[in-house]
C-alpha cells in the first residue's frame, strides 16, 4: 500500500508532500484503529467482567451485545453537558480534549508489523515516557476549573498516584533497555524475537510494569482517585455530555496504549513463534493487545481497591527499590554475558526471592506484631491506658 | 510470599468464566416464585363478592373503588370494582379482611404498562391470568363454605389436585 501511492507520488511531487501523504494515511489508519478498538474495548470490559462475576454482561442490545457500546455512545452524546457557573471556563473545556490527546499519542510509535511505525523514531522509549507523563496535567487542569473541592481532590489524589507511579514505570523500562541497548522500539521487538520476548527475561520488570501501569490508568485496584463510590466521580465530577465521552473515550484509549505498549516490550510486539507466520502480523499485535486489555479486565475484576496511602507506600517503599534491584541484576547479567536461557532462569527465581526478602525489610503497615502476643498485652493493660 | 494470595485470587475468578452464568434471561425464562408470594393480579370471585366494600375500607393507599346499587332481591348489584395497582403496595390488608373470602391475591408482577391509566385494573379483567398466592388462603383448613370456584382456579392456576378437605 505504502509503496502504491509512493510510487504514484515520488516522480510528480516534491517530498514533502510524499510525506504528507504518507502520514496522513497513517494517522487515518491509527485513528480508525484506535476507535474501533475503543468499542470493543467497551464490549469486551463489559461482558468480560460480567463473565468474571459469573453473570453475563449486556446481551440485549444488538446480537450478543454487540451494540451496546454503540447504545452507550448514544446515551452520552444525548445528554444535556452542565458547564457550572463559576468555573474557570477555557481550562474546563479544554481538559478533556488534553486528557485524549496524550493517550492517543502513544499509538504513534509502536511498530504494528515489520517496517509499519507511524513515527520511527530513535527514542521510542523516551517518546512513551514523555507523553506519558503530560498526561497529568490535564487531570489536574479539570479539577481545578470544576470548582468543586472534591473534585480538585480527586485530581490531587490523581497526580499524587500518578507521579509516584511513573518513577517504577520508567524504571522498570531499564532493565529492558539494559538487555537491548537501544531505545528504538522496532529494534527491542526484533530483539525479542531473536532472543526471547522479555517477559521471559525480564519477569519482575514485566509485573512492576504491569502494577505500574495499572495504577497510572486508573484502573481498579488503584482507582483511588475516581472509584464511583469514593469521591463520587473524582476529577471528572462535573464533567456531563460530549466532554465526560472524551474522558470515558480517554480512559480506555489510555488503557489501549498501555496494552499495546506491554506488546511491543514484553511480548514481542508482532511477532509470532517460528511457522506461524500465515497470519499477518499485525493481526498477531491487535490479538495480544486484547489479551492483554483481558488481564486488566482480569485485575478489575478481583482485586479490591487500594487506599490511597497504602497506593503511595506501595509505589515509593516497595516497587522502587525492586527496580533498582532489577536493573543492578539485569547489568549484571550483560557484563557476564550470559545468554537469554540462564538470563530467564536466574531471573525468574531472583524475582520470587526477592520479592519475598524486600517484604520481610520494608513492612507497609507499620510493625508486625505476632496475634496472641497483641492480645495478651492489650489484655493485661489497665482500662485507662487501654486507648494505647 | 506476597501477592500469592492475590493469585490465587485471580485463579479463582478466572474459572469463574467457565462457570454457567446465573442471569435469569427474564422474558424467556421466568423466577420459580414460592407459593406464599404476594403480587399484583388480584383474583375476584364476583358470584361470592357481597359489595360490602370492607376490602376498600381496609386499604391503606385507597386503591379499591367500588360502585354498588341495590337489587330487587336485597343484595347488591355492582357496577364498578377498580384496583389500582399503581397505588398498590401489596400489603394483602383488603384480601385479609374480606368475610366472604372473593378477593385473592396472584403472584404475577408484571403488570407493567406505558401509562397510569393501564394500571388500573376494572372488574372484567380481574383474576384474568390469576397465580393464585397462598399467603392469605392457604389451600389446606379452615375455609369458609362454596369453595368450588375457587378451587377450580386455583387448580387452573397452579395445575395442582384440589388439596384435601380440613377436619371441622
């Protein structure tokens, strides 16, 4: 396809309206992706989760539910948007559309098959990092404009958690970067798949990942921030109509690029194992970026929410010091130059054991006390210190 | 070891998937009701209902409407025997207290309708698809007399034998 209209182009037109062109293409292509799979995403979750609470999800609307994200659009688009009266009017309006603008962002540069990025450039990694981390400021931005305190705490709660949660996201990314030596996300995916995909090499890495990410989305355990039973809606409290469809849209959209960010470093990105290239390998990507938009779903599903202290003594006191216990190991392993069979073994058995000594040092709760001793001592206090 | 008892956790709702679901599909399938429940279609037995209007003094909400005249014979003739079920709250007061036992209570509830107005049931529609519930009326003991009818609907309902009769 590319080299269709490339080949119409190059000999009639100067440069860079091949490029124009080209990109143009690209962008169309992604954006239509990125929407199509906004929808599935909403079915999928839907039903998904309904199947994980073992009852099924909407299956009215449409053949198995298949409208139902269509339904929801509907119903979002039709009602009436209150813009409060006194909000800061030009950053409440353009919050949501700052919020979308980040997560779609990052579907530019990963490789979707071979030789098929939008933007391919050398830094990748840093490129995913960056946008990533401008994606607080139009949190904050909306809950500040509402008006409301508890939005405006919500949105505190949101960068507090964010932040804090993008120091093990990145740094997680090292060791990764440690075993490829290159920040250009085409060359990690071939990478893997000549070596082995990192979620083999790189097991701790790929679960802080994972944590990290699922904190940053959002996403229940770590919802803190806009659980619909907390701070009723947190930041996007008075946010109703086409806006509150931009942050619906922005969230999952978010959640998208952060599965399909996990493909392309933990899992190959299009690659597929050695025979099975019948398939087109983009078909590969967009199958393990559902699977792992499944996992999320997965997580939602069981896990109860985290308070927001114990979100932030888990970000700073736990998953930071494994990082950097992960990177020290992983350049330890490039310096011998072992290769990617012991790198898996070692890896793998050093995460369980480390996990399981970092516990032992840093106790999130404060001081482990053994039951029966608790009971005994509180037991033989007199009632008027019993308050200790 | 920390968060292996989240994977277990997550092992479980995983074969959580393969379980059958338990959503009852409502129009196809429909709730298995106990037989004392109490519902909305109530069951009127006109040749027994003397017009005495003690289950529309009874009720709390105000749902019964009933409009009498009197015949040549002395008894009363009537005209008009409306219940409201939009009103109704299902406190079974007016099948409690009628003497001569002509109103019972089903154990439909969808009655559903776009309007007010259908909520309202009049005397030719009463006891048209009545489930009889056996809250008020349970169908063994201590019955007053001219049970025929009622049992025969209570059979139609239920599709169950005329239970036994009751040692005075």
């Amino acid at each position: 396809m590319q080299e269709l209209i490339l080949s119409m182009l190059v000999g009639r037109a100067p440069d860079w309206v091949v490029v124009f062109v080209t990109s143009l293409l690209g962008v169309v292509a992604i954006f239509t992706f990125v929407i199509f799979s906004n929808l599935a995403a909403v079915w999928i979750e839907r039903r998904l989760l309904g199947r994980f609470q073992i009852r099924s999800g909407p299956n009215r609307t449409g053949p198995e539910g298949l409208l139902q994200p269509l339904a929801d659009a509907l119903k979002v688009v039709g009602k009436e948007a209150i813009m409060p009266f006194a909000v800061d009017k030009w950053v409440y309006l353009a919050a949501p559309a700052a919020v979308f603008a980040p997560a779609i962002l990052s579907f530019a540069v990963i490789p979707y098959a071979p030789g098929l990025t939008l933007l391919n450039i050398d830094v990748g990694i840093l490129f995913l990092g960056a946008v990533g981390s401008v994606g607080v400021v139009p949190i904050f931005m909306a809950g500040w404009s509402s008006n409301n305190k508890y939005s405006l705490l919500g949105a505190m709660r949101a960068i507090a958690v964010t932040v804090s949660y993008e120091i093990p996201l990145i740094l997680s990314l090292i060791g990764i970067l440690v075993l490829g030596a290159t920040l250009h996300l085409e060359t990690l995916v071939e990478y893997q798949i000549e070596h082995g995909w990192f979620l083999f090499l790189q097991p701790l890495a790929f679960i802080i990942f994972f944590i990290a990410g699922s904190a940053e989305l959002n996403r229940t355990p770590t919802d803190i921030m806009e659980g619909e039973s907390e701070l009723t809606a947190g930041f996007h409290t008075e946010y109703s109509g086409f806006k509150f469809t931009l942050f619906y849209l922005a969230e999952y959209t978010h959640v998208l690029a952060f599965s399909a960010v996990i493909v392309t470093l933990f899992m190959g990105g299009w690659g597929s194992g050695p025979g099975l290239d019948l398939i087109p390998p983009a078909l590969w990507f967009a199958a393990k970026m559902y699977l792992i938009f499944c996992v999320f779903v997965w997580t939602r599903a069981t896990l109860p929410r985290m308070r927001i202290d114990q979100l932030m003594g888990f970000a700073w006191k736990f998953l930071i010091p494994l990082t950097l216990m992960n990177i020290l190991i992983t350049a330890i392993e490039v310096y011998v130059g072992l290769a990617s069979i012991p790198i898996f073994l070692i890896n793998t058995v050093l995460a369980a054991v480390l996990v399981v000594l970092w516990t032992r040092v840093v106790s999130v709760r404060g001081v482990a006390v053994n039951r029966s001793e608790y009971v005994a001592r509180m037991m033989s206090q007199p009632t008027g210190q019993a308050g200790r | 070891m920390y968060g292996l008892g989240i994977a277990k956790g997550m092992l479980v709702v995983l074969k959580h998937i393969f379980r059958k679901p338990i959503t009852q599909q409502y129009p196809e399938e429909h709730v298995v009701l106990a037989p004392r429940f109490r519902g909305y279609d109530f069951a009127w037995v006109e040749s027994r209902c003397t017009g005495c209007a003690t289950c529309a003094k009874a009720c709390p909400q105000g749902c019964i409407d009933i409009v009498t005249h009197p015949k040549e014979d002395g008894r009363y003739a009537i005209d008009k025997f409306d219940i409201d079920t939009g009103l109704c709250m299902i406190c079974g007061l007016c099948v409690e207290v009628c003497p001569y036992d002509a109103l019972f209570m089903g154990r439909g509830f969808d009655l559903s309708s776009y309007n007010r107005w259908d909520l309202v049931v009049h005397k030719d529609d009463i006891g048209n698809r009545p489930q009889l519930s056996a809250y008020f009326r349970p169908p063994f003991g201590g019955q007053s007399a001219n049970r025929e009818d009622v049992d025969g609907l209570y059979q139609a309902s239920t599709g169950q034998p005329k239970p036994e009769e009751a040692k005075p």
